[in-house]
C-alpha cells in the first residue's frame, strides 16, 4: 500500500510540475542531437529525415524519426559561401524547403553584431551530402546604416509566389517578394511585418506557417547566446513568440489583437523547468504526427555553453485558433 501512494504521489507532482509550468518537454531525441538554429524537413522520396545546423558551413545530420537516433553525415558548404563578405567561410542560420522538385536551402553569411550581411542559396535534389549546389547570393543585403539585417532567411510560399522573411536586431523582421524560382529578390522593396520599439528585446529568426486559414509568423525574442559567460535577466533568454494573418505579407496581430509592428507578440514557447531559452524555431508537418515545432534550447542540468544547445520538438496543440505547446 505505501508503495501504490508513493508511486501515485510521484505521479501526481510530475502532472502539477507540468500545470505550473505550462509547457511540455521537448520530445525525446539521441544521437546527434546538438542543434543551433535548427532547420527540418523529411525527404519526399522515403521520408526520411533531414536536421540542418548552424556549424561547420551547415551541419547535415539524419534519421528514420524525428526523435533519432540522429547521424551527422556532413555538410552543405564545405568550401563556404561564394558570396564575397565577411563570414563566408562561416554560414548560419539554414532554411530548408522544397521548390519545385528542388530543395533550396537558404543561408546567412555575416559576422556577429554587423550589419554587413547576406543571404545566399544552396540547392540539391537530395539533401544529401556533395549533392549540394552554392547558388551564392539571393539578393538580400544589407550593410551600416540599413533598416535592416540581411540574416536569418525564411521561404514561405503564396500560392504562386513566394516571399523570404528574414532579419535580426536592426528593424527586426522583413519580408521581400522572390522571383518565380525563389532564387532572387524579385525587385520590389523588403517591408516591415514585426517590430518591437520597446527596446532591450531583440527579435531575430523569424518563421511563417500556414494553418487553416491563418498565416503564422514566429520569431525568436531575446539574447539568444553565450549564456555560460554571461547570464541575461530573468526573462531576457531567447523564447519563441507568434502573431497571426490572413495575409502573409502584413498586418500580423497577437492574441491581444494588438499589431506585430508595434511590439505586439504573444509567447509560444519559453524558459520553463530545465529547459532555458529555447529559439531558433521551425514548423514543419511530419507525416505522422502533424505539425510540429522544432528549436534549439539549453539543458540547465548538461550546460548552458552555444556548443551545448540541444534539439527539441513538440508537436503543436490548438486552441481557439492558436497554437500552444
């Protein structure tokens, strides 16, 4: 008898651990489950799944399931970007989608804290490693003095067209209209669809979904780095925030129903447990569980150096047309 209360005593503090908190736990993974700005898709031909890194010129690692084992099996740009700037030889922030019956896979080429920035573009029918083609620049810049910063690239499709959402600190988040191949900047100028003018919160990493009827657009808010060095606030770690549309080129508005570009947001997923600034996010639908976000996060119980960031996943919950984790 004692044993059954303290199994159901353990139980019934996990379950009120979890009401407090609010959020679940990242899904379980193992194998290579180091992560930095994450970027999945599952290849159409097998389903297999593919984990694009932040390192080493975009790390490539696979799987049969989501949860792993993950296997590192190279990387995208072995000799860096052909674009000429700072940071070449050092690419962030991929964006993995298929167009066309080609996956493209967007890249950032800066250094950290500049503007000096680009992104660029790598295709592959297979996303396999040496399958990958450096189509360099896509015509998104930016340099001292712009309104924005030319990192963090994100492809969201239109129908027809498609639209790049990208940015970081200066402005926060862009958007700019591709051409019929999403290889370039179709012409027409980027414009703002989230800014926070309260200062002290930068927002970075955007990402667009769609979800019945509405566009939904996430970004990564807050200090997303070097927290074993020097520890922000409490509350001032990366989390992950959301507004909604019926259009995906503007007038994005939170639960509140206040505007995303002026500092509206309302928090998707954030520091809970041991689980500490969690960003870098993705949506992506998995052929059997639906759709599911994906970011990077820190284990306060492993570590909370950038090399130790680890993946997590959560299969996305709906209520009242928004959705939770």
């Amino acid at each position: 008898m004692f044993q059954f209360f303290k199994h159901f005593l353990v139980a019934a503090m996990a379950v009120a651990l979890t009401l407090v908190q609010g959020y679940s736990d990242p899904g379980a993974c193992s194998g290579a489950c180091w992560a930095h700005d994450p970027a999945i898709i599952q290849r159409t031909s097998d389903g297999k799944y593919y984990k694009f890194n932040t390192g080493g010129n975009i790390e490539i690692a696979t799987a049969t399931n989501i949860a792993g084992p993950w296997t590192l099996k190279g990387f995208v740009l072995t000799s860096g970007s052909s674009i000429s700037n700072a940071g070449s030889k050092d690419c962030w922030a991929p964006d993995v989608s298929l167009v066309n019956g080609v996956y493209h896979l967007y890249y950032s080429v800066s250094t950290f804290g500049t503007q000096n920035s680009a992104i660029g573009l790598a295709t592959s029918t297979t996303l396999d490693p040496g399958s990958w083609t450096d189509k360099g620049a896509v015509g998104v810049t930016s340099s001292a003095g712009k309104s924005y910063n030319a990192i963090d690239g994100n492809l969201i499709a239109v129908g027809s067209d498609y639209y790049l959402n990208f940015g970081s600190f200066w402005g926060d988040i862009f958007q700019v209209k591709l051409n019929a191949a999403a290889t370039k900047g179709g012409g027409a100028a980027a414009y703002n669809i989230e800014y926070d003018s309260t200062g002290g919160s930068p927002c970075e990493g955007s990402y667009m979904f769609y979800y019945s009827d509405y566009y939904y657009l996430t970004w990564s808010r807050g200090v997303c780095c070097g927290y074993d060095t020097t520890k922000p606030a409490a509350g001032a770690e990366y989390k992950i925030m959301m507004c909604r549309s019926k259009s995906a080129t503007g007038s994005f508005v939170d639960k509140n129903g206040k505007a995303c570009t002026a500092s509206g947001g309302s928090v998707l997923l954030e520091s809970h447990g041991n689980i500490y600034g969690p960003g870098g996010q993705g949506v992506f639908t998995d052929s059997t569980k639906g759709l599911v976000l994906y970011y990077h996060y820190a284990n306060t119980n492993v570590g909370l150096g950038d090399g130790s960031y680890l993946f997590g996943w959560n299969v996305l919950k709906w209520s009242d047309g928004w959705p939770s984790v």
